[in-house]
C-alpha cells in the first residue's frame, strides 16, 4: 500500500535518450528539498542485470556503489551529489531484480498455484517496490526516473506501474517528460513535432504527461510553448525551458527560471514550506564554472578509454565530479587529461617524460591486466619526479606494487589478479574473495561498501580528514598482503589508515618529507564527494597540486 499522501513524480524520456534525465530528476529532487520537503530519488534501469556490477563501464559507464554496498547506475551518484546525502538499496531497481523476486516467490509457492505472469504479477511487485522505496526515512515526495526512453519495449511494464499508481492515486502523481526540441542545420528553426509524437506515445500507454521538460540548444521561446501546450494537452506554464549548459550544476539554477519547484508543488497540491535557498548552491555553481580561476592540471591514467563512440568521462564520472569539487572550493579549474596507460607503454621513456607538464597525477580504480604497466611506470614517475599523485583503489594497489618493486628491492611484486603463483604476491586476494572466484559467484561478491578506517596520528591523511575514525565505500577483491606489511614499512611506506582490526591496509602513504603528496586509498574516496561538502583528500591532493611549479 502506497503511504496515505505521499507524492510520486514520475520522470520519462520522451524522442531520445542521453539529454539529461538524470539531471533533471536530480534537480527536481534538489529543489523540492529546499522548499522544505524530504525526497528521495528512485532509479529505474529496466535492463536484466541485477545490478550494475557486471557490466563494463566502457559499456555502461561507471559503477556507483552506495554506502549499502549495492552497485548502481552512475545516476545514483547525481542523485547523492544533488541531495547532499546517502540513498539505499530501496531507491534503486532492474529489471533483473524485480524478475528475480518474482521468480524467487514461484519458486517458494508464494503465488499460491496461479499462473505467473508479466501483468499483474510483475508489475505489481514493481509497484510494490515503488511503494516500500517512498516510505524511506520520512521522505514526502518520491521522483523516480525510469531509464532509457518511453517507445522502449523494455519500459512498458514500468510505465503501466506508474499509470496504476495515478490511477488509485490521481492527486498523488505527476509525470514529467524530459524530451528534446532539435534544431536542424538546414532549417535554422526548433522543431516540436518530435515532443508532440512522443506525447502520443506516452498516452498510449494511457498516460498523460503534466509537464515537459523540453531541452534543446536555446531557451524555448513562447511561440513553442504555446504549440507544445496546445498539441500535447499540458499547461503552458508546465512547459519547461532546458537549453544546453556548461555544467549540469546550472540546470537546478535554470528551471528555476521557469518557477519549476512552485509549478510542481501547486500540481501536487503541496504549500510551501519555505522559499528555496539555493545560494550555496549557486556560489558552487557558479566557481565550477569560472573560466577565470586559476588552472590546476591534472593527468589521469586510465584504460576505459578506447572504445568507439562510449563518452569517456562517464567511466570516471565520481572521480571527474570529485576534482570538479575540491578544484571549485580551491578557487581552481582542473584541467583533465586523459592519458592512456596502454600509450605509456608503447611510448617508453619520452611518453613518461611529458607527464612532467601536470601538476597532479591520478590512477583511478580498475580490473584486469591491460595498461597496468604503464600504469606502473606512470607511478613510478610521479614518485620520483615528485609529482603529487593519488592511487583511487587499484591506484593504491599499483603504488604499493610499484614500490615494493623498486625501492623494497621484491622485483617481482605483483597482484595475484594478474599473476596468479607471483613469487611475490604483494597485493593477494582477499580470503573470503578465493571461495566466491572459484563457484564463479563473480555479482554483488566484492568487498562493497561502507567500512570504519582509524587513521594514524601524524599522517597526511589524518591531517586532511582531521579526524582519527571515517567510513569509506569500496569495491575490490585483493587487499594489500599482510604478509608484506612490515618489510614496505621498513622501506618508508606509511600505512596511514587501516581497518579496526589493523588487518586491512586502507591507505598508504609516503611521508611528506619524501613526497609532497603520494597516497594511494583501498576504497574509493570520490563516491563520498558532494558539490557542498567536497572530498578532503581530494582537496588536499589538489591543494599540494596547485602549487607544484607548472612547466
Ligand atoms: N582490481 C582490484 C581489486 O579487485 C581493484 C578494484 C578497483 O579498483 N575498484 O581489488
């Protein structure tokens, strides 16, 4: 049963996918809590795989690991940097797991002998899903965005969920259509034929759209919001403008201009609680954004890089927004360069030379064996050069690699990930990891999620989180070896945070006397970093950045 008064605002793509759902649903969810009222943000992923853990993130983008430990599209990380806070397990769906569910119930007799099928069984546990997701923690309105777009075959029993929700709740829900106004080249002119199309397909689900938001490169003009209205059948002023922006942190500050969060609140029947504040907001928004700051530039390593028309960021989205973060609370502009750690390793000495020109040097998380040569040569040179780098998961593990390998003397220092009998298997796999390999058990097995860490005194690390206990997501199989703990401390390295039990490594660092800043963290700080509240090791990577001399 839905909870007596909550509010559902449903979120569809109508014409195509890709033009900025996520950031619509994110901004919604944004400015309804800042008028006052508790929201949670529901994605709906209608593909097979229970989670998104399996899939490459050349494919699909980056994993989004919440603090439950369940992996997730990378809209569940807007969703978190949007509100400012964790979401759980609840406000996350496939396909997959609704099947699953499903299936697991036939199996144990839960539909008492009826023949199971799609509609009403499945839809119902979708609804039943929706429903348990907008009782979380208080919330009063729920946004769920469903993926993909309206005419996918695949969305329909989603979409059929929603229509029965408005239809035993007509007061209570609210669909909104994010769709797309092109311009083509060889007309000059915004077409709406598109939207009006997509409309009628959603009503042939029996749903009627209350509010489109219509992007496009410029602001709608009023001649088309009035054609929209009329054609579509939607209020003129629920005719939203989204033209093209610099930075997705703009598009809250922008609907604003078209009064969405007072246009929604009088469609769902809700007063306002309070004026939206968003000048916090909009200060962040507005130095992620300034041209004029100062550059800090940074290089970051990686191997998602080399697959046709993939946008690349979308691999490392947290670790980008993450920079994007610290850089703006620095008065900074980072400047990202993707260097391919498979380049490094064809280019020999001259492709490691030209890493000298970056101020800061990362190696995010990653899988498997390719590029992470050149990865550790990529570390060896910022250790050396003293060029400030930061090792996010495998980065951690390749830095502690690369110095057990030429300054701990072990030459052959490597993961068991890649070489399974090393002769010295500095980074091992985790006890538990072995059992879960073998069965081929391979989703929803890692290390995921949200563990303590104590943090010893006198570290970088302690020094740029100022506290002694933090709590980090993760995602990884090996661990550095406890077996080598002791000779790589005997060698300089410094292993400044770990599990309570002092058994897991969860950050290694060299001395400030040695490096200006080299640190490497098992988990993956940039899951945790949000627009107002940036990530402190991120901030003190770039900070140290900032100042190394630019060549
Ligand atoms: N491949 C490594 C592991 O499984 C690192 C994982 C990661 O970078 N997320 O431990």
């Amino acid at each position: 049963m839905a909870k007596e008064g909550h509010k559902y605002i449903f979120v569809l793509g109508g014409v195509m996918s890709g033009v900025g759902k996520g950031v619509v649903t994110s901004s919604i969810g944004l400015l309804l809590q800042q008028k006052g009222y508790p929201v949670n943000l529901v994605k709906v992923d209608p593909y097979l795989n229970v989670d998104a853990g399996t899939m490459n993130p050349t494919e699909h983008g980056e994993t989004f690991v919440l603090r439950s430990g369940l992996e997730t599209d990378q809209d569940m990380g807007n969703y978190e940097r949007f509100l400012g806070r964790d979401l759980t397990n609840d406000d996350y769906m496939t396909s997959g797991m609704v099947y699953q569910s499903v299936i697991e119930r036939e199996r144990a007799l839960g539909y008492g002998g009826k023949c199971v099928e799609a509609i009403p069984h499945v839809r119902d546990e979708i609804l039943r899903r929706i429903e348990s997701a907008a009782s979380y923690n208080g919330s009063r309105i729920s946004v769920i965005e469903i993926g993909g777009t309206i005419g996918d075959f695949q969305n329909a029993l989603f979409i059929d969920a929603a229509r029965v929700l408005k239809m035993r709740h007509p007061q209570d829900v609210l669909f909104v259509m994010v769709s797309y106004l092109p311009t083509p080249g060889t007309l000059g002119e915004m077409k709406t034929k598109p939207t009006q199309t997509a409309a009628r397909d959603l009503n042939s689900y029996g749903v009627q759209p209350d509010f489109i938001v219509a992007r496009s490169k410029e602001p709608v003009d009023e001649k088309r919001k009035e054609k929209l209205a009329i054609s579509c059948t939607v209020r003129k002023e629920h005719i939203i403008s989204a033209p093209d922006i610099d930075s997705i942190y703009e598009a809250p500050l922008n609907f604003e201009k078209d009064h969405l969060s007072d246009t929604l609140l009088e469609a769902l029947n809700l007063p306002e609680k309070r004026k939206a504040s968003l000048a916090a907001w909009k200060k962040f928004a507005q130095a992620a954004v300034n041209t004029r700051a100062p550059e800090v530039s940074i290089a970051i390593v990686g191997k998602y890089f080399d697959t046709g028309s993939f946008v690349l960021s979308d691999a490392y989205l947290s670790v980008i927004e993450a920079i994007k973060f610290s850089a703006a609370k620095l008065n900074r502009r980072a400047k990202i360069t993707w260097v391919n750690s498979k380049d490094l390793e064809k280019g020999g000495t001259k492709a490691l030379a030209a890493l000298k020109k970056y101020q800061g040097i990362i190696v995010p998380g990653g899988f498997g064996e390719s590029g992470i040569e050149g990865k550790i040569a990529a570390i060896k040179f910022a250790r050396e050069n003293k060029i400030p780098y930061f090792g996010l998961c495998y980065g951690m593990q390749l830095m502690v690699i690369e110095y057990a390998r030429n300054v701990l003397g072990l030459k052959d220092a490597h993961t068991t990930e890649i070489q399974k009998n090393a002769e010295s298997p500095v980074v091992d796999v985790m006890l538990e990891q072995k059992k879960h390999l073998a069965d081929n058990k391979y989703g929803g097995t890692m290390r995921l999620g949200s563990y303590p860490a104590y943090l010893k005194k006198g570290t970088m690390a302690r020094a740029a989180y100022k506290k002694e206990l933090v709590e980090e997501r993760h995602r990884h199989r090996y661990e550095i070896n406890p077996a080598y703990v002791k000779q790589l401390e005997a060698a300089g390295l410094v292993f400044s945070g770990t599990s309570p039990d002092g058994v897991l490594m969860e950050i290694a660092e060299l001395p400030r006397e040695k490096h200006p800043f080299m640190l490497g963290t098992q988990f993956h700080p940039e899951l945790r970093a949000r627009p107002l509240d940036p990530h402190p090791l991120f901030t003190e990577f770039l900070r140290v950045a900032s100042k190394r001399h630019k060549r």
